[in-house]
C-alpha cells in the first residue's frame, strides 16, 4: 500500500518520505475532504499572479485526466464557456485602463482603447472562474458520497434533509406534472387545442392539481420520517464513519497549510496588480500551499477512486 502510493507521487525523495508518513493507509474522512476543498477555494479566490493561476489550472486539470475524469472537464466547460466569453469579450472593451494600448478606435463622442493588461486580466479570470467550477465537483470525488451524506447528516441534519428533497424536488414536480396531465388525458380532457388562451388555462388548472397532490404527499413523508426519529434528535447510521488515528495526521497537515496560508496572507504573498501595468513577483509561500493542497486532494481521489474499483 505505502509503495503503490510513494510510485504515484512524482515529488522529490523527501518529500515523497514526508508524504508516505502521514497519508500511510489513508481513506478520507469527509470532515478532512471538506476542509481540503475550502483550503483550496480560499486559495483559488485570493491568488492573483498569473503563474500561481495557470498552475492551479494544469494542476487541476492533469489530476482529472490522470484518473480518466475528463468527462468533467467536458461538463464544467459546457457551463461556463458563455460567463466565460462574455469575460473575455466585455473586459478589454469596458476597462479602458492600463499603459500598453493594442488597439484604440473612437464610437461616437468616446474613444475607446484595448490595453494588454485587460486581456491578461480577463483571460486570468476566465482560467480561475474554471478552476473554482472544478474545485466545486472535487469533493465527492475524494471521499465517498454515502460517507459525505452521513457526516452531514450527523451533523447538520435538518439542512442535509433540507437539501436532499430539494434536489430531488425538481424531478418530483416534472414525473407528478405529467402522471396528472396523462390521468387528465385518459379522463377526456382535450390537449391539442392551439390556442394560446386554452393553452394557459389548461397549465394552470394542471399545475392546481399538481400542488395539491405535492402537498399531500409532504404529509406522508414527515408522517415517514417522523416513524424513523428523522428528528431533531440523534437517529441510527446504518454506515457510522470511524475516526481514525491516519485522519488526526491529515488534519494536522491540513493545520498546516492553513498556517502556511495565513503567513501568505500577511506577507502579502498573494499580491498582484493588472493595472496601470503587470506589476508582481513570484511568492514561493503561496505556490508551495498551492501544491500541497492539490496533493492532499490528488491522495484522496486516487484512494477513492481504488475504494470504487475494489466496491466493483
């Protein structure tokens, strides 16, 4: 297990030994997942140096293709790529500063310039907003989806029910709209009118009903819950999650990095500006906290992604 983790870490000898002795037999708890993900959103929402963005990115990125997750990749782009052009597009033509004009031409009464510093700014920006859409599918990649719902159902139990019936309320709304709409169908009511009076008519006299079976059904489901203690009070897992003595390491490393963080912070190691000109030096500190989050959640999605192959 410790050989097989050390092969896939492409670090130097001591780190790769610094490495194998804390995340020796890991499987990650959900408590250490989450805290590796938000480590990484305060990092991708604060850095701005150009190189630390890029870096982020490919990281990002090369960890999903190395473990056949470019399907996510796909999904992500196909969600962003309009915020994304509209960033590009808007930005050089809306942000009239910085000192290297590229192009300048007048509309009307306003003279208008493209400045090298908006395009690197935009083109920045675009990269982290991906980056920040990637990070958001990261966390039931490294740690199981069932051991996720009983952690927060443990915990946070009234918001984890909140969430998961309106994630399924959608769909819910959709199969009851057209079991009543083929029930009003069998029962003669006509459905091919083209008008468009008749049309809104029949919609909302459909979704009357809808509403009042949905109501009816959230009667027989807080009488379901109320029979399985679905409380306020503590119920039963059917999966307890263990805490166990590899998870007190993680989270010490992860204490780590968060001190690592805070010193960026007030070293002023984050810092960059755009304009009037690209202006910024290369902090190690906040790159070095980069690369270690990455590795915390690289380690997590490969040992996750073993737990999957073993469950199959």
């Amino acid at each position: 297990m410790l050989t097989r983790q050390l092969e896939a870490i492409n670090l130097t000898k001591v780190y790769r030994f610094f490495i194998s002795i804390i995340y020796k037999e890991v499987a990650m708890h959900p408590l250490t997942a989450l805290l590796s993900i938000i480590l990484l959103f305060i990092q991708l929402l604060l850095i701005k140096h150009p190189l630390a963005i890029i870096m982020a990115f490919l990281l990002l990125i090369g960890m999903l293709l190395h473990h056949k997750k470019a399907a996510i990749i796909a999904t992500n782009f196909k969600y962003t790529k309009w915020p994304i052009l509209v960033v590009l597009l808007i930005n050089p033509i809306a942000v009239n500063y910085g000192d290297t004009v590229l192009l300048s031409f007048q509309i009307l009464k306003f003279t208008l310039s493209i400045t090298a510093e908006s395009i690197v700014y935009s083109v920045m920006m675009s990269i982290k907003l991906f980056s920040i859409m990637i990070g958001m599918q990261l966390l039931p990649l490294i740690s199981s989806g069932e051991d996720l719902f009983t952690f927060f159902n443990n915990y946070f139990r009234q918001l984890t029910l909140t969430l998961s019936m309106s994630s399924n309320a959608i769909g819910a709304l959709k199969e009851e709209y057209d079991r009543v709409q083929m029930v009003m169908l069998t029962r003669g009511m006509p459905l091919k009118e083209q008008g468009f009076s008749v049309r809104i008519k029949r919609s909302v006299y459909l979704v009357k009903v809808v509403f009042i079976s949905v109501l009816e059904g959230t009667f027989h489901r807080s009488e379901a819950l109320f029979v399985r203690s679905y409380t306020k009070n503590p119920g039963t897992d059917y999966q307890p999650l263990t805490w166990r003595k590899t998870d007190q390491y993680i989270l010490g490393f992860l204490a780590i990095i968060t001190t690592l963080i805070a010193v960026s912070i007030l070293s002023h190691g984050y810092f960059y500006q755009y304009y009037p000109q690209l202006l910024g030096t290369i902090a190690s500190l906040p790159l070095v906290t980069l690369v270690l989050t990455l590795t915390t959640i690289y380690i997590g999605l490969k040992e996750q992604i073993k737990n999957e192959q073993l469950l199959f």
